[in-house]
C-alpha cells in the first residue's frame, strides 16, 4: 500500500471522527443496532425450532439443513444487492427502505400466523 493510500485512509477517519453527532445519527444507530439484535435472535432462533419443524413437517436431515443455511444465504444475497443499492443511491435511503421491508415482513409474518 503506498503512502497516499494510508494517508488518504488517516484523513477520511479523521474526518468521520469529527463529525458532529446529532438526534438523526443516534436515531439511525440505534435502529440499526435493534434490527441487528433482531436478526441474530432469529438466526438462533431457528436453531431451537428446527427439531419441532423437522417433526411438525416430516422433514429428511436434508430438508433440515437447507432450511437451516437459507436464512444465510438470503442475507448474503442481501448484502450483496444492498452494497450495490447503498453505492447507487445513497447508505441513508438504502437503510430506510430496508427497514420498512423488514417491519412489513414482519407485520405480515405476524398476520400470516394467525391463519
């Protein structure tokens, strides 16, 4: 790496670092930070579920895997589609937009389970 790389890489931290923090840029961490912990407690959610799916379902130990590794897929797919969006468009709108899609999947997962 030559030395205007590391140099430009000091100043661009230096630069976010001095930024002022503000209600929008809290507010955004934080949603952030609990769609996180959403995510995560469904990752390990599914973990504890699979045993009572596999029965409920007659599922072969195949069918368990797959369902077990798609949630994983999906957010690899995801990521790699939000990292081209977030180029196009912006990170703030990207984020937005995926955390209305998130809450109205949720909303309907909710209304889904009443069925």
């Amino acid at each position: 790496m030559s030395q205007t790389q590391s140099g430009e890489r000091v100043r661009i931290a230096w630069r976010l670092e001095r930024l002022p923090s503000s209600k929008p840029i809290f507010f955004m961490a934080t949603a952030l930070v609990v769609s996180y912990l959403i995510e995560a407690t469904d990752n390990g959610a599914i973990g504890y579920f699979l045993p009572v799916l596999a029965k409920e379902f007659n599922l072969t130990p195949s069918m368990v895997g797959v369902v077990a590794t798609i949630s994983n897929v999906g957010i690899m797919v995801g990521a790699a589609i939000s990292g081209y969006l977030c180029d196009v468009v912006g990170r703030k709108r990207c984020v937005w937009v995926s955390m209305l899609i998130f809450g109205a999947f949720g909303v309907f997962a909710v209304c889904g389970a009443g069925s």
